[in-house]
C-alpha cells in the first residue's frame, strides 16, 4: 500500500489504526464519507470548516477596501490576523481571496444592434519607425476601433493622442468605414473627456464640434471599467497577434510607410473567416451593418478654433486671425459671445445659442454686415445709402407729380449727394406722418417759392395743420 500510494509505512499504519474498529460491526458497509471522516477526524473537519467560514466573513466584509489608496492584501491578511490568530497563513489567505473575487466577478453577454455604436481606444502598445534624417527611433500611439455588430476592425499609427491627431484618427475611421453610426464610446482620455463621470461625463469642445459635424454623439465608460467597452478592449490583443506580430522584425522609415503596412495586415485580417465559418468580418459588414450606417458629409471634419470675445459698441466681433470686423445682432452689444471659426465660415454664440454666422473668404471687405443684425435706424441709414437718384424719383412719383418736381429739386440743391439723398428721403418719410395728400399739397405750395428743401416741406405741413385748427376753432366758435 506504501508503495502504490507513493506514502510512508508508518502514515498506512495510522489510517489503518483510525479505520479499523473490532466493536463497529458495520464498518464494512460504510461511504466514502463516512470513512473520511475516521480518517481525518471530525474535530479537524469543523475546525477547518468554521476557519473557513470566519475567512469569508471577512472577505465579504472587506470586498471593496482594495480599491482605496494604499490598502494591500498584506494589510488587510494582517488584520485578519488581529481578529483571528489561528487564521490562515499568507497564500492560502491570498488562494482563497482569488476565489472569492471570481465568484463575485461574473461576466455578461451583450448584444449590440446594427450601426449603433462605434468603440475606439488606444493601443496600451505602442509602434515605432525610423528617422531617416536623425535615425531616432520615433514611438507612435496606435488608434483602435471596431463595429461590435460585425466586428470590423480599424487601427492607424499618429504620434500623439492630443486633439489634432485624435481628429485625425475619427476621421480616417468613419471614411474607412464608410459611414457614422450613433454613438461613438471611448474611454476617459483627455483629448475627449474634461471631466470623467459614471453618469453625466464632459466632453472636450472638439467632441461637441465632431458630434454636430458628423451628426453623432460621444460617450464614455465608466472611470475604471474597461468592460463597458470590451469588444475593443478584445480587438487590441487581436491587433497586437495579427498586425504588431507580422511586423515586428520590420522597419520603417516614415509615419506614412508605417501606416501602409498596418493597413496591408489590417485588411488581410478583416477578410480572415470567424472559427469555424466561412464568413469574414468584411462580410457581415457588407450584408449586415454598411447600409445601417449614416451618410459622411461631403468633406472630412475641420477643426475651428474657438475664442471668447465681447461684443463692441458697434455690434461687430474682430477676429485677431484676418483682422475683420463680423456683426451680431445689436441686441448682444456689450456681451461676451463665444465665436468658433475655421478658414471657411465665423459662428457666434451666446448661451449656447448660435445669434450669427457668416462665411470667410481671401475678398472679403473688413467689416462684413448683415443689415438683420443693425438696429432699426442703422437699417433706414443703410437702406438710405443704397438708394440712387431714379430710385427716389419713382418713390416720389407714386405719391404725386408735385412731391416727384420737389424730390427732384432737392436732389439738385448742392454737389454733396449724400446730403442730398437724406434730405430727399426725409421729405419722403413725412408721408408717414402726414398722409400723402397732405405731402403733395404742401409740395405744391413749396414749389411757388424761389427755394425748396426738406425744411420748407416741412415747414409748409405745419402751417397747413394750423391753418386747418384754426378754421375749426373758427367753425366751433360760430356755432356756439
């Protein structure tokens, strides 16, 4: 039996003493667990089982101390201690704590729907080529992303994770992928995130541009739960096996001739069928998910700079890039307005309202106007100066042939013509106030004078209006 069991002679002559009982008449008939328990002792058994259970106790207690700042499995194993001296030992504190953690760390299937989601993360691994020039070895971060539904994978070297390459990254994903879909996930990094939050994250400005621009929206997992966007966190070791293993003993010379190469392996990945099917990853995109996507814009997104700027007396913003003048509505005179422009087009925004745009080119005049932003007199003002001489003239005609004599007259009065279009456009305005019949015959009274002007209309509609009270006091008096 010592032999066979690879055991001492004097451990089989223990158990057969603990086994062997001459007043048990039924020890023949006796289970494996009956017999276990002459072998190794009951009181052993209950010990050990009240230990164990004393360890759990524990452990359910200190589940979540782990994650604080400077907790360890040593102190928290020595406090164990503290409160239980005949506790175990370090490892099998440790074994039993690993289990415990795997029974609490279960695993959820999700299903993802056609087009909805995009998840992007960047490569914990970085890749590198060589400066021809220096012969510096140069590092790059590496983008991921990837469709959950079919699992098309995209991946691009940039040098850097700040705003202008990561922009860079979303836009050679959507146009690899030929389309948006309607949410992109990404982790906490700070390109995209400003403040990481489990409910109500905020996002970086170019996020709220890039969102508005391809019609989508940003989110974010949760601070320190990478599961929330497992199928990415997956396609990393994917790219790492498929991408980064093919090229490791080759070397480069450019970012651009890194990126080809990525791209060759890349595509000879996504055409590789699943296990044990015939259909690729290229394939359940084009049958499933491509046509769910939406449209790209015509053009890649570009980034615009934004400012915060006050308002001047003039209802005009002065952008420092060109030097021009661009107007608001003069209502935000004083205000400060935050302005986002590119080479193309200048939006102004108040309150996360958008009161103004305009678009930019080479030819532009320094100040750029629209008549809707000026106040109301600014606008007759501007409505003044674009008038010219036949334009007046067929006003001044539609109220009668003496006002169109005076109209001309006035437009004759001195060399000034500016001047002369003003006053022409006030005696016109007097219509408003007077009615055009009374303008038309205090025009025909001003023209028996040797001069006429704007005062002289003026002055006769007065001299009309009390001409016309005093014959009605007249009349009141006589009939009382």
């Amino acid at each position: 039996m010592a032999r066979r069991l690879g055991i001492s002679r004097n451990s089989v002559r223990k158990y057969l003493t603990l086994l062997t009982n001459e007043n048990d008449s039924t020890q023949n008939n006796q289970n494996d667990v009956a017999l276990a328990e002459r072998a190794y002792g009951n009181e052993s058994m209950a010990h050990d089982a009240q230990r164990l259970e004393q360890l759990i106790s524990h452990f359910k207690d200190i589940q979540h101390e782990l994650g604080r700042t400077g907790v360890t499995r040593q102190l928290l194993w020595q406090e164990y201690l503290r409160q239980n001296p005949d506790g175990y030992v370090y490892s099998h504190y440790c074994h039993h704590l690993n289990q415990f953690l795997k029974r609490l760390d279960v695993a959820m299937h999700m299903d993802y729907i056609v087009g909805d989601i995009i998840m992007i993360d960047f490569a914990g691994k970085k890749q590198s080529y060589i400066d021809t020039d220096t012969g510096e070895k140069i590092e790059c971060e590496v983008f991921i992303a990837i469709l959950p539904f079919s699992g098309l994978i995209f991946c691009m070297s940039v040098h850097t994770q700040r705003t202008v390459d990561f922009i860079a990254c979303i836009n050679a994903m959507l146009l690899f992928f030929g389309g948006v879909p309607i949410t992109i996930l990404c982790d906490n990094l700070k390109t995209a995130v400003i403040k990481p939050d489990k409910y109500e994250p905020v996002f970086t400005e170019i996020c709220g541009q890039l969102s508005e621009y391809y019609a989508t929206t940003f989110s974010a997992t949760r601070p320190y739960s990478p599961r929330d966007k497992a199928m990415v966190e997956k396609a990393v070791n994917i790219i790492y096996n498929h991408i980064y293993g093919p090229l490791r003993n080759r070397e480069f010379n450019s970012l651009q001739a890194l990126n080809a190469a990525m791209y060759d392996q890349l595509i000879l990945l996504n055409n590789k069928p699943y296990r044990n099917t015939p259909y690729s990853r290229w394939y359940y995109y084009e049958q499933h998910e491509k046509a769910c996507l939406k449209p790209l814009p015509s053009t890649p997104f570009i980034v615009k700079k934004v400012v915060l700027l006050t308002v001047q007396r003039n209802y005009h913003i002065q952008l420092s890039d060109d030097h021009r003048y661009y107007s608001v509505p003069y209502q935000y005179v004083g205000k400060k307005v935050k302005v986002l422009y590119d080479k193309h087009s200048v939006e102004a925004y108040f309150e996360y309202q958008r009161i103004a745009i305009h678009f930019r080119n080479d030819q532009q005049k320094s100040y750029n106007t629209i008549p809707d932003h000026m106040p109301p007199n600014h606008q007759r003002m501007q409505q003044i100066k674009g008038w010219n001489r036949d334009d007046l003239l067929a006003q001044a005609a539609r109220i009668g042939p003496s006002t169109q004599q005076t109209a001309a007259n006035i437009l004759e009065n001195s060399i000034y013509i500016e001047q002369n279009y003003k006053a022409c456009f006030g005696m016109l305005m007097l219509q408003k106030k007077y009615g055009a019949d009374r303008l038309e015959r205090a025009c025909k009274r001003a023209l028996l004078g040797t001069r006429v002007n704007y005062t002289m209309v003026r002055i006769s509609l007065n001299g009309a209006w009390i001409d016309q009270r005093n014959q009605e006091i007249t009349v009141l008096i006589t009939m009382d």
